[in-house]
C-alpha cells in the first residue's frame, strides 16, 4: 500500500503562485507516475501534471507554461509549481501515484484546496 498526503494549498490572487507538495510513504518502491489531478466544483477530476519515475512530463494544455511538476525519487516527493494562477485553476488538488502493474492512478491523496480570487 501507499500512502499520499499533500500540502500547501491555500487563498491567493489571481497572478499569485502556490507551492504543492505531496509525500509518499508504504510501498513507493513500486511507483510508477505520479501527479496531480484536480477537481472544481460541479465538475470531473482531470489531470493538470504527470511525472515519470524517469522524468518523462505531461501537462494539461491550460496549464502548460505556468505550472511545473518536478519529483524526488530518493525522498518520495512530487511538486506543483503554479504560477500565473487564475480565478478557473479553482479546485482540490490531488496528488496522485500509479503502482505495480496498475494501467490506472490507484493511489490518492485527501487533496488540498486551490483558491484564486478575481
């Protein structure tokens, strides 16, 4: 099992950065990808980052150019640089890890919220 627990969400302005975090703990040895998902209200979860154990990178078309994932494979570690918030990037983020032979995310943080004022 793997256990995912994010932070650093919070209220910020539009045009404000925020930092998150998200550290795992159990069997991370058989991690995969790890990411970040979001998920505003009223709508479905989607992926906004994705990150290889290798490095390989995958964005959301909206939030290419402002956010950046990075990982830290020796301390179980994926962050979210998000610049350039808008009011739409709204909504609990989630970190997110696919392990062992699993095709799909099997591992889920509780989320944090994301607030960005107009």
């Amino acid at each position: 099992q793997v256990q995912l627990v994010e932070s650093g969400g919070g209220l910020v302005q539009a045009g404000g950065s925020l930092r998150l975090a998200c550290v795992g703990s159990g069997s991370m040895f058989s991690v995969n990808d790890m990411g970040w998902y979001r998920q505003a209200p009223g709508k479905q979860r989607e992926l906004v980052a994705t990150i290889t154990r290798g490095g390989f990178l995958n964005y959301a078309d909206s939030v290419k150019g402002r956010f950046t994932i990075s990982r830290d494979n020796a301390r179980n570690t994926v962050q979210l640089q998000m610049n350039n918030l808008k009011p739409e990037d709204t909504a609990v983020y989630y970190c997110a890890a696919r392990g062992g032979t699993a095709t799909n995310y099997n591992y889920w943080g509780v989320g944090t919220q994301v607030t960005v004022s107009s």
